[in-house]
C-alpha cells in the first residue's frame, strides 16, 4: 500500500485528488494533506512524513507568497528520501495568450509576450507557474524525481460554480434551472476533462516519473465551441440560451492542448469526452445533495 502528500488539497485539483483515491480507483493507504484552509499548513510543519508521492498544486496570487511556500517545501525536502516522486501542477495558462488557434504542446518555447497579452488574475497566475517550474526543474537537477503536469480546463464534482470559470457558471446554471448564457462576443473554443479522468492520468504521469522533469500537457484534446455547447446543454436539460446574435468568427479565444505525449508515452485514453464529462458532472453534484 502507497502513501501521497498532497500539498494544496483544499483547491479543486486537490479536492479531486483526494475524492478519486476514496473510490479506491487507485492503492493509496495513507494520504497526508496540507493546505491553507487546513489545520496543517505546508508552512507550518516541520517535517513531511514518509511517503510515496508528492502533489505539489499550492496556487498563489503573487510571486513573493508562491517563493515563501516553495523555499519551505525545499527545506523539508533536506534529507528526505529521493525516491519520492513529486508531481508538481502547473498550468496551460504558461503558454500565454493562444493567438495561432491551435493546440499547445509541450514542446513550444515559453514566450513572456504572450503571456504579457493577458490581464489581471491570468497574467500573475500564468507568471506564478512559470516561476515555479524553473523551482522544480531545479529540483530535478538535485537528485529528486520530479515531473510537471501543465493541466488545461476541467470538470468534476469540486468545480467551483460562482467564479470567474464560464464552466462552473453554466454548470451551476443548469443545477439552479436558469438561462444559460456566455458574455463572450467573440468565437470561444475549449475541452474539458472530467476530474476521475484527470486524477488517473496523474498517478501515470507519477509511476513514470525519473530524474530529467518531464512535462505533461494533461487535459482532453476534444475541442468543442462554446456556442455549440450551449446549444447542446441546453437542449439536454431543457432550458433557455442566450446567445448574442453579433458574434465575431474572426476573433478566437483558443484554450486547448496537444496531449499527443500522453497519448504515446502513457498509452493515454480519456473515459469521457468533453460533453459527457459535463453531464458527469451534473450527476455526480446532484447525487451529493
């Protein structure tokens, strides 16, 4: 039996994380879980226990808070086993703006022009990640067994349904029985994998992990627009759909990635597309209630 630390396991990923290895979908005996909202904070200890696997997801919203965070993990780490596999979540949002609308993959030069093309909340997380890569290739270097995973966009009974996600909203939407509608006025290309499906590709990505960090694109490859998939949400559960009638095709905002390594190295094949991990979704909240 496996043991895994989880390090940011009261966010969405996280919470995931820790749901998939309840259903037993994986031989995990022991989980020890870090985070903010939590009595054990990963600042706060002074030792990490012994374990098989590390998950390090931590999202912070400046750089200065993600330095403090990781320099910590880094001390804990003086001495402790290097055959330990870390897998630290990093994000698409490291590519930066998508501005040739076709699929990121992992072998793509990391370009600050692009990233500057965003604003707000996604340029400092985007720049957040980036930092923290070079952190964990760094680690790599040193002896310990690390791997990236950079994860697209998801769904799965812990999506947070009254944010800034499109997702979470059209999903809380549907659970409330109200209109759905998108504010975008241009074209809006994305995919979606469903959490159980994310979760199983991390633990894939971990039993390979060796000491060169490879990096991952985790996400699914099955695009759909927007517009198309408000049409079909909306059909399914029978309610309306605003959709604006001046709609820019010109103009697209492309967030989906190249999972052809997956594919390869790992023999990777998602249970769900990106329509049916939505409706998973609906299913999986409305049992719990």
């Amino acid at each position: 039996m496996k043991k895994i630390i989880i390090i940011g396991s009261s966010g969405f990923i996280g919470k995931s994380i820790k749901d998939y290895i309840k259903k037993k979908r994986i031989n995990i005996s022991k989980v020890f879980s870090y985070s903010r909202s939590e009595k054990k904070n990963i600042i706060t200890i002074k030792k990490l226990p012994t374990a098989n696997y590390i998950v390090y997801c931590i999202n912070s919203k400046k750089i200065e808070e993600s330095k403090k965070y990781f320099n910590h993990f880094k001390q804990l780490l003086v001495g402790y086993s290097k055959k330990t596999k870390i897998l630290f979540l990093s994000s698409g949002a490291v590519y930066g703006k998508n501005i040739k609308n076709k699929k990121s993959s992992e072998n793509l030069k990391i370009n600050i022009n692009l990233i500057n093309k965003f604003t707000g909340y996604k340029k400092n997380y985007a720049k957040e990640k980036i930092f923290l890569e070079k952190k964990f290739i760094e680690l790599s270097k040193n002896g310990y067994k690390v791997s990236i995973a950079r994860c697209f966009t998801f769904v799965g009974a812990n999506i947070p349904r009254n944010s800034h996600f499109l997702i979470g909203n059209l999903i809380n939407n549907i659970l409330t029985k109200k209109e759905l509608f998108a504010k975008s006025k241009f074209k809006v290309i994305r995919s979606f994998m469903h959490t159980d499906d994310l979760s199983k590709c991390l633990f894939m990505i971990m039993n390979r992990t060796k000491n060169n960090c490879d990096i991952y694109n985790v996400g699914s490859d099955d695009q759909i627009d927007i517009k198309l998939l408000l049409k079909k949400l909306s059909k399914k559960y029978k309610l309306k759909a605003k959709i604006l009638k001046k709609f820019s095709e010109k103009k697209i905002d492309y967030y989906v990635p190249n999972i052809d390594k997956i594919k390869k190295e790992l023999r990777w094949k998602s249970k769900f597309n990106s329509f049916e991990a939505i409706v998973n979704t609906i299913k999986e909240i409305n049992s719990i209630k």
